[in-house]
C-alpha cells in the first residue's frame, strides 16, 4: 500500500473542476422506466451496511484523518434478467459527494449534512456478456494505482467488457502526484471531516443491446447517454462508508423474518 496520505486537489482546482460536470449528469432514473428488477448482492456487504476497509480507497489513520486503503474491488452478484438481455452494465456510484470543496478535509471545519451533494462515479463497467453473473473479488482492482489503472484490455479480470473512467480522473486532474486516467474500480474516499455518511449504489443493468460501442476509457457522462432507452432491467445494492469517526453508523437492520 502506498504510504503517501491522499489529500484532495486545491478546491479551486481538482475538485471544482471535478464537480461542475458531474452536477450536470441526468439522474439515473431518467433512464427508462418501467424496468425489471434484478437482485444485485455483494457478499462481503449485505445492503445497507458499512462498507469494509477491504474494499476502500482511503481509509481511517487513527488520527482522525485518513491513508490510503487496499482498494479490492468486491465480489458482486447479480440474478433475475429477462428474455432479452444481451449484456450488462455495472455502475457504483456516491451521491451523497459535497457540491462544494471549500471545507473538504480542512482541519477545524466540518461539512454540513445540509450541503447540497451530487454523483461520484467509481466504477463503470459496458458490455459484459450476457451469460455473466458474478464478478469475483479483486477483478477490477487489487490495491492503490497512482495515476490511475488502464482503460485498455479486457475489464472484470479478463471474463469481458468495456473499462470505463471513473471519477478519480477529475479528483486528482491537479495533483501532480497522482494525476492520470483512473479506470476500472476505484473505492470509497468520502472527505474525513464530512457529517454525512455516504452511500455506494452498486448497480447492475440488463440492456437489449449486445454492446454500447464506447471506446475504452469512456465517461460516466457517455455511458448513461448511450444506456437511454436500452435498459431491460436493473437492480442496486447499497454500501455504506465514512472516514469521520465522529459519524457513527446506523444500526444494523434485523433479519427479514
């Protein structure tokens, strides 16, 4: 794991320019409706709980700050699709990430719960075969890469599909240290000085198309356009995570009877 502490690009920079396109994005609701349900389930998070450290990007530094984490991806399930489907589409993504930087990760300030917040995508995933329903742990990431993983070659550990960028690309945009095209998975890293804690929507999309034909390395921007009428079904699960020890956890709901 790398030692060195990741820090957010100057607000005015990195994460302003970060935030002004993914404000802009269409909600993911507007992508057809109505829609199938599939269940997604990732076994090392059942819905709705805390996300582990496993599978982060940054995590806790006993300091009340944060290091960077081991950032596997997690083994993600999925059953339920129609007659039809001839591909799938997985997409994490935190709307729950501040609208604004001025306070991200500044000591002696907090961010409101009350700030408006908007998508951050970590992980987009296009034409993944038909026949598929299961990515194993540590597919789409086995650690930390500075600079970003590559787009190109085949995504989920080579079972197929198409990488996309996630939007570590924008984060780090002026960091000089850790700039570059970040693809594949990319784990959670909310601020550490945040009141909210963040929800990961782990999703997967059964689509009537065979492909998206978007290049690798595509946007999160071009992949919810190119989805647009071409959803059969879709299904999510929800992980939770923050760096603010201060914030506890909800607790954890009872089993279903």
């Amino acid at each position: 794991m790398p030692s060195r502490s990741p820090r957010p690009p100057r607000a005015s920079q990195g994460l302003a320019l970060a935030l002004a396109p993914l404000a802009a994005l269409a909600p993911l609701a507007a992508l057809a409706a109505p829609v199938g349900a599939l269940r997604v389930t990732l076994p090392a998070v059942p819905n709705g709980a805390p996300i582990p450290a496993e599978h982060a990007f940054c995590v806790e530094d006993g300091k009340g700050k944060a290091g960077l984490g081991p950032n596997k991806s997690p083994e993600l399930r999925w059953e339920g699709a129609p007659a039809g489907t001839r591909s799938f589409v997985v997409l994490v993504t935190d709307p729950k990430v501040p609208s604004k930087a001025d306070d991200v990760n500044k000591d002696g300030r907090a961010i409101s719960k009350d700030l408006p917040r908007v998508n951050f995508y970590h992980w987009a995933l296009a034409d993944l075969p038909p026949t598929l329903t299961h990515l194993p742990a540590g597919a789409e990431s086995a650690g930390v890469t500075p600079r970003g993983k590559p787009a190109a070659g085949e995504g989920a550990g080579g079972v197929g599909g198409v990488r996309g960028l996630n939007n570590y690309t924008d984060w780090f945009a002026s960091d000089e240290a850790m700039k570059g095209a970040y693809a594949g998975y990319d784990g959670p890293c909310p601020p550490w000085n945040d009141e909210l804690i963040h929800e990961y929507r782990f999703e997967v999309f059964a689509l009537n198309v065979p492909t998206l034909s978007l290049p690798a390395g595509f946007k999160p921007a071009e992949l919810l356009k190119a989805m647009e009428g071409r959803v059969l079904a879709r299904g999510v699960s929800v992980g939770l995570y923050r760096l603010n020890p201060a914030v506890p956890y909800p607790p954890p709901a009872p089993p279903a009877p």
